[in-house]
C-alpha cells in the first residue's frame, strides 16, 4: 500500500519523541542512581545535557504533529522553542566540561553564567527575527533562521566552541585511573558530541531525508549515554577483567 505524504511526519514525530523519552530517561536514572559524592556536580551536569536534548526533540515532535494537522503557526512557535532548548545544550555541555578542567568552582559558575545570558540573548535576537518557511515535505517540517548573522553567531561561537570542549574529554578519558573511568569519560564525550553535532546538523538546516535520518542517529547517541552510565552486564565484565 502506497503511503500518503502525511505518514512520513508521523513517523518523524514517533522517532523525535523516543530521543525525548530517551533523554529524559537518561536523565532522571543518572540524577536518581549517579549523583552522590563527588560525583554529584558531573553527573547533574551530564543529565542536565541530556534534558535540554529532550526539550529539543519533544519540541520537535510536538510542531511535526502540528503540521500534520496543519497548525502551522503553532509549528513555527514550536520551532523557536526547540532552538531555546538547542541554545541551552551549550551552557550544560560547557558547565559539565569545565568542572572537570577548573578546579576553583566559583570561576566555573561566574564562566558559565555569563554563557548562559549569551545564550539567552541570541534567543531573543532569534524570535525576533523570526523564522523563513522552506517546506513541509514527506519527511518533516521544515524551518531556518530568517537572520543568517543569528544562526552563525550561534554556529561558530557558541556550537563550535562547545564541541572543541566536549571532544578535549576524550583526551582526558586516556588519563582515567581506571578502565571504568575512561569508559564513562570516554563515552560520554562520545555520545554528547555526535548527538551536538547532529543536532546542530538539523537546527541549521538539511534535506528532509537526512534531516529524518539525523534524528534516528540523535537517538543511537542517547543510548550510548545511558550506556556510559549504565553499562549492559557484557561491559562491566570486560571492566573487570582489565580491573
């Protein structure tokens, strides 16, 4: 049976609302099981990541099902949400990566509120200039920044600059203790920098196939996060043994 133009949003929707589940089941199992000790700060700082990911993708769900039904202003309103919770990755990428770099935490938190207001400011600039309208294909609905100045003010200094972060962990995760540690830090740093990156991908703008394949590697990348925390029982014991 031939499917009409419509299914290809649904499934686009399904798909965009499992990295939302995902997410936020990342999220809350880590804050509940992981954040204890000195691990408290890392492990809130890393949920934190995967929530802002989740309101990126339960956005996106949420305006895919408007244009299904046609509700395109409230498409659009959605989009702008979706870019807040996109903006809001980089401020908890950059907290969870330097409280692993700078030891004085004061620092961290004055660093990181100012790139929180920066953050909250290109929002506001990107409301403002509101949004073009490419199309609504079999696959999505698309959107893209009207102003080209915002999206690559938030391109190249505030997207780039987190992934140099993210990506400096892996180096750090050589220099873990343990094969545990390395295996945490190192995955990850993994899966925040290839969900970043494909996020990225589909907020600036691809075509609608790939945009619907993005999402689907988005939420492989969400399992390699409960998986850094959250191990099968095949990993812990190559951990072992290494131990």
């Amino acid at each position: 049976m031939e499917m009409n133009p419509g299914n290809g949003l649904l499934i686009n929707a399904l798909i965009s609302f499992l990295v939302f589940f995902i997410s936020c089941v990342v999220g809350v199992k880590v804050i509940r099981e992981k954040a204890r000790g000195r691990a408290r700060i890392p492990a809130i700082s890393f949920a934190m990541i995967w929530f802002m990911f989740g309101g990126v993708y339960g956005s996106v769900a949420a305006r895919t099902l408007a244009a299904y039904f046609e509700a395109y202003r409230l498409d659009q309103l959605l989009f702008y949400v979706d870019n807040f919770f996109g903006v809001m990755v980089a401020p908890a990428i950059m907290f969870f990566v330097l409280y692993f770099y700078i030891k004085n935490k004061n620092v961290v938190n004055i660093l990181i509120l100012f790139f929180f207001v920066v953050c909250i400011v290109w929002w506001i600039f990107d409301v403002r200039a509101g949004a073009r309208r490419i199309e609504v294909s079999y696959w999505l609905s698309e959107w893209q920044m009207a102003s080209e100045k915002v999206a690559n003010f938030a391109k190249y200094v505030l997207y780039f600059p987190t992934v140099v972060a993210i990506l400096s962990l892996n180096f750090m995760a050589g220099r873990g203790k343990s094969r545990a540690t390395r295996y945490k830090v190192f995955l990850s740093s993994i899966s925040i920098t290839g969900a970043t990156f494909l996020m990225m991908a589909d907020l600036l703008g691809t075509s609608p196939f790939v945009g619907f394949a993005v999402r689907v590697g988005i939420m492989i990348f969400c399992v390699f996060g409960y998986l850094s925390y959250f191990p099968t029982q095949g990993i812990e014991n190559w951990i072992r043994k290494a131990a």
